[in-house]
C-alpha cells in the first residue's frame, strides 16, 4: 500500500511542502500571472486562511537567488520555460510576515517590528563580508542585525536600506515582498494606538516603495486595502487586486476541481457535497473558491473517522467581533437585511474598497453602516452573489460554516438584549417553571418580534429549526439554578431541550419544530406526539422529578404556537392536566 503524503495544515513553507511529503495544491501559475502583469508595487487583499502566506513563501522560493530549481519540477511554472530561465533564483529578496506585529501600547509593537526586521537582516549577515560594501555599510547593517534602533528614523528606513545594501552587494534591484501588512494597523487600532502605527508603517512603505531605484518590484498582502492616503500615499504604478477582480482569482484558496482531486487522493470523494455546502460559495472575480483552511482541516478529521461530523475550522482562527459590531449597531433596516442573508438571500450595499480603521469610529450611521457592510466582504463574512456593478454589489453568506458564525453571533446578541429586560425575562423563566403554557407563548412571541428571525426559504429545515432552539437555550442558560441540556438522550432518542429544577423536583420537555407555511396546529401537535412516542419523560421520572411540563413549540418567522401538558408524577399514580 503506497503512503499517502501528509496534509499541509498550517504549513507556510514551501520547502517544507515540496521536500517533507506534504500534498501540495499547484499554485505556482501565480507566478506567471504575476510576472506578465505586474505593478511597481501589488496589493492582494483576501480573507484570512486562504493562502496568502504560503504564496508569498512561494514568491520568494521562486525568485532568490540560490533558489534550488528541483521544487518546482512538475509543477505549472515549470512548464513555462522561458520565464523559469530569465527569473527563477535571479533576484536578492526581502520577505517579512507582520502578522505578529502587535502590542498593548505603541512602545511593545513598535519593538515587535524591530524584531521581524532585525530576524530578516540577519539572513544577510554574509554581506559583512562583501568587499562591495564600506565599513559605514557594514555598520548600518550590524545595527540592523543587533535590532538597534536608536533612532526612530533608522526603523522607518530599515527595509529600504536593506534593498541598498543588497543592490550594492549584486547590482541587482531587489524584490520586497510583505506579508499581512493591515495586521499591524487593526491590532492599533484595538488598542488605541492607531495613529501613531499609521505614521510608522507609512513611513516605512514610503521609504521602501516610493521612488526607489533598488527595488524591482513590491508583493503586499492583507485583508483589508487600507486607503492611500493613509499608507500608500504618492505610490506610482500602485495595482491592487481584491476579491472582485477576474484575474488571479484562482491563485488563492481551492477551486472545486482542487477539491474534488484532493478528495480523491485521499479517497473522501463521497464526501465533496459536504465540503461544497459547508466551505465553498466564495466568488472570487468570476471564480468559486472554497477556503483551504477549512477543506484541510475537515479532511484530516475524516481521515481519522470516516464518521466525522462536519465543522467550523475557519471561525477558530479568525475574530467575529465583526458580526458582533453590524449587530449592536442595528436598525430595524439591519435587522431585516440580516434576516435575508440568513435565509439564503442577498442584500444590495455600496461598498467602500479603500477603508481606514477611523472610519469605523464615524458618528454618522449610515457612514458607519457602509463601512461595517465593506469590511464583511473584505473579511470573507460574506461575498458576492454575481458581478458587481460599480460599487453596487450583491452580498450573500457564502456557506454553512460562516451561516453558523451569524447564527451563534445573532442568538448571543440575543441572549445579552433579551435577558437585560429583566422583569420580562423573569416572567418568561416562571412561566416555564410553572408550565403556564400561554404565558410562555406570549411572552416568547414577542422575544421573537425584538430579535432576528429566519425567512420561509430554500434552507433546510432542521437549520431553521436549530435557529429557534439556539434563541430558547439562549435565554434558558441565564437562569443559573436549572440544569439545562441540549439534544440530550432520555428515552429512546433525543430531546431538544431538557431542564431540570433540582430544588423544586420539577423538569421541563420542550420539542421546538419549525411549522412550515405557518402551519401551527399541525406541527404543534406534531412535537407534542414526538415528546410522548419517544417517551422523553422516563428519564426525569427516573430521577425523582415530580413535576414534568412539556412544550411543544412551533415557529415561523417571528411567531410562535405553544401546545402544553403538566405531569405529576407520585410514587403510585400520576396523573396529567393539559392546555394549550
């Protein structure tokens, strides 16, 4: 049986992958494109996780010099002969990652960034010994080196020193690539330094990218393009390629046909429709991609059982606060745009491509909600439904996964504005204790007219019904003394939610259904029947409880419909009274 080549989980060395058997996806067409279209200085902005750090690692594999040209046979570039002679291992290249650059206060991330450039210096420590620099070279670059940056100024003149000493050293210009080079800028911004990091990395691209006859050419990457006239100011021959743009939509994150042969190699093809609902649906140009991050992940799951259940990878390496932020600044406009976005639909929005993180702070709403609206799609928290025209773009949740991550966001957001009423919230909790099935009723109906609800759409219905069972359990798990469970086994299957009252012997039932076209009575009737056929009650009967309510709830939109039993239960008779 032939070893199949392990999975490049967060592997962002391509050296690494193409000598330590790892599975590699052939970007390296990248290459191609970037040479025959290139600016002075390129800008590629996707979300996180989609590859952006593995192609820069590739970028500069590519182009240095001392390059080992056998990493690259098999491979798309290899192909192009003429492009492999003329550039391949023929340039010196800078390559800095800022995506650690961060602090609480300016001192700590201004250091953070000595320290990268400091790292990179050294892997030049051999032009200490070239006979083409002076001693004056020499010692600038020791300073480097040591990470000494007495002065403000030798920080924000490190990298273009850098290209000098190099152009001197081999009278060759120098290819600069910077990696996640908005990390730095959002970290400020969190932490209340954003102006003084905006003058520094301004300073830092100016001096590196404007007007400087030792740089062939700039690779950035980010998720977010800054505006220029924040950082990139007075840049000639300035290309930015988003999201938006056709070409090189294909050279980051997997496109179907990279997942369904990476399936198949590990012999998972049975699986690709669930990768397909749960990690594609972004259009990149004209082109859907799936995130990689996720396809890798979920594969190696499967690969350890076949019976694996279907995750969210994606969302553990990235902040919703994002989701949280269009949330608690929404008007009852919002709030019906969320609410088709999380049926399936889409919503139209005028974004802003060049955004600073000020803008975010704006007093006005409607500013402000634009740039909310943008930094979504720039994020990857949602994506375009077809070609955008100008600015008009149609904006659709890409997949099941980043669904989820709107779900969980807008049943917290919930959760928090619902139980601070706190007189309401209270009558709703006795209501349950006391099985006052209308008083639930009620007072869940209009819970529901407050919040964000699910539209009758194409979405399948057990996720509508999850929605709802996510807004109870939201507001059930405030109450600290009940003991409350999820989709917990009692009988002979699974109950949606069961609570348990320990000081008072009283347990609560509810079966929570979605009531298709708003057919209440049928699909009240229908959990009701559920609760009693799968016998739910046993195991609070087992325990001791006394007092068993049970609920069955059917819900539509923004309306509800509760059907209610009481149970007593005594040691030698029990006995039922009923409601609706």
């Amino acid at each position: 049986m032939i070893e199949k080549k392990k999975l490049p989980i967060g592997e962002e060395f391509f050296r690494n992958i193409r000598t330590k058997g790892f599975y590699y996806v052939d970007k390296t067409g990248f290459i191609r494109d970037l040479i025959n279209t290139r600016g002075s200085v390129n800008l590629f902005t996707r979300p996180r996780r989609f590859g952006k750090s593995l192609n820069m690692d590739m970028l500069k594999t590519f182009f240095e010099i001392g390059t080992d040209p056998s990493l690259f046979h098999g491979l798309e570039i290899s192909k192009d002969i003429p492009i492999c002679e003329q550039y391949r291992g023929k340039y010196p290249v800078i390559s800095v990652s800022l995506k650690d650059v961060e602090g609480s206060d300016f001192r700590i991330a201004y250091d953070m960034l000595g320290s990268i450039i400091s790292e990179e210096a050294m892997r030049f420590g051999f032009l200490m010994e070239s006979n083409k620099l002076t001693q004056a070279d020499k010692k600038k670059l020791n300073l480097l080196i040591e990470g000494t940056f007495e002065k403000a100024s030798s920080l924000h003149s490190s990298l273009r020193l850098l290209t000098q000493l190099l152009y001197k050293h081999y009278g060759i210009p120098v290819i600069v690539l910077i990696d996640e080079y908005d990390v730095p800028l959002e970290k400020a911004y969190q932490d209340g330094y954003y102006q003084e990091m905006v003058r520094l990395i301004r300073s830092l691209f100016s001096q590196v990218l404007k007007t400087n006859k030792n740089l062939e050419f700039a690779v950035l990457t980010g998720c977010l393009q800054i505006a220029r006239e924040s950082i990139f100011t007075g840049l000639n021959n300035f290309k930015v390629r988003t999201v938006s743009d056709i070409r090189f939509a294909e050279c980051f994150g997997f496109t179907d046909q990279e997942v369904k042969e990476l399936l198949a190699y590990y012999d998972l093809g049975d699986k690709f429709e669930l990768f397909q609902e749960w990690y594609d649906g972004y259009r990149f140009g004209e082109t859907h991609i799936y995130c990689p991050w996720d396809v890798l992940n979920q594969c190696d799951k499967f690969l350890e059982s076949r019976n694996a259940r279907m995750e969210s990878h994606w969302e553990n390496s990235s902040s919703n606060s994002i989701v949280k932020d269009i949330l608690e600044h929404s008007n009852e406009t919002t709030k019906a745009e969320i609410e088709a976005l999380i049926s399936g639909e889409y919503v139209e929005k005028a974004l802003i491509s060049g955004l600073t993180y000020s803008d975010f702070d704006s007093k006005e709403p409607q500013k402000r909600q634009t740039y909310l609206w943008s930094i979504l799609f720039s994020t990857g928290y949602l994506t375009d439904a077809g070609a955008p025209v100008g600015k008009i773009h149609r904006l659709m949740i890409p997949n099941r996964e980043i669904l989820g991550i709107y779900e969980d966001r807008i049943l917290s957001w919930f959760e928090t504005k619902t139980v601070s009423n706190t007189e309401r919230w209270k009558k709703f909790c006795t209501a349950i204790k006391e099985g006052d099935g209308k008083t639930f009723q009620l007072l869940f109906n209009s819970f529901l007219g407050d919040s964000i609800s699910i539209r009758d759409t194409f979405i399948r219905k057990e996720m509508k019904e999850n929605f709802y069972h996510g807004m109870l359990l939201g507001l059930m798990r405030a109450e600290e003394s009940w003991i409350v469970k999820s989709n917990a086994e009692s009988g002979i299957g699974y109950t949606d939610i069961m609570i348990r009252i320990p000081s008072e012997k009283i347990g609560c039932i509810m079966e929570v259904k979605y009531a298709e076209d708003g057919a209440f009575e049928t699909t009240c009737k229908k959990a009701m029947k559920q609760i009693e056929a799968e016998g739910y009650a046993l195991t609070l009967k087992q325990e001791g409880i006394r007092t068993i309510h049970k609920f069955g709830i059917a819900c539509y939109k923004k309306s509800c419909k509760v059907v209610y039993e009481k149970q007593q239960v005594c040691e030698n008779m029990q006995g039922a009274e009923d409601g609706t």
